[in-house]
C-alpha cells in the first residue's frame, strides 16, 4: 500500500505545481494583453486556476505583476480561496 500513497503524493505534487505555474503564467500573461491592449484572459478562468489549487502562485503574480490588485473578486477572493484550501489541508492532513 505504501507504493500506492507514494503514487499518490507524486501526482499531488505534480499537480500543484503545473496548476500553480500556470496560474501565475496566466497571470502574467493577462496583464501583458492588459497593457497591449490584446484579448484578455477571462476572469472565470483565472479564477478557476486559483480554485484548482493555484492560489498561492496567482496571489504572488498578483503581488508582482501589480494586476487585478484594485477588483475586490480577486484581492478579497483569492486570498478566501487559499484560506479555504489550506483549511481543508489541514483537516485533511489531520483526520486521514
């Protein structure tokens, strides 16, 4: 059973790591086409990356590209998120 939890905690790493690389990509990517004045990233999407887990990477985007810093969906949003999902960690971690 061990090789299955192993399995498992390599999916879970990977899968934050590719869905936080790529909140803070879209991130980024959003505020470029914001300043070229180019098609821009939905904001649903944006926010579901943050949902997915992508959180803490779109937080820091946020923090470093200066965007999405002034709509209260996303500077009072995204942190909830995050507090929800380490919430959720930490019963998860404590009772599994």
């Amino acid at each position: 059973m061990k090789g299955g939890m192993d399995l498992l905690r390599e999916l879970l790493i990977f899968w934050f790591s590719a869905v936080n690389l790529m909140a803070f990509a879209l991130c980024g990517w959003d505020k470029l086409a914001a300043k070229r004045g180019a098609r821009r990233v939905p904001e649903r999407r944006l926010l579901t990356f943050c949902v997915l887990g992508g959180s803490p990477a779109f937080l820091l985007g946020m923090a470093l590209f200066h965007h999405k810093t002034r709509k209260p969906k996303f500077y009072v949003g995204v942190p909830l998120i995050l507090v929800a999902q380490l919430t959720l960690l930490v019963l998860a971690l404590r009772f599994l």
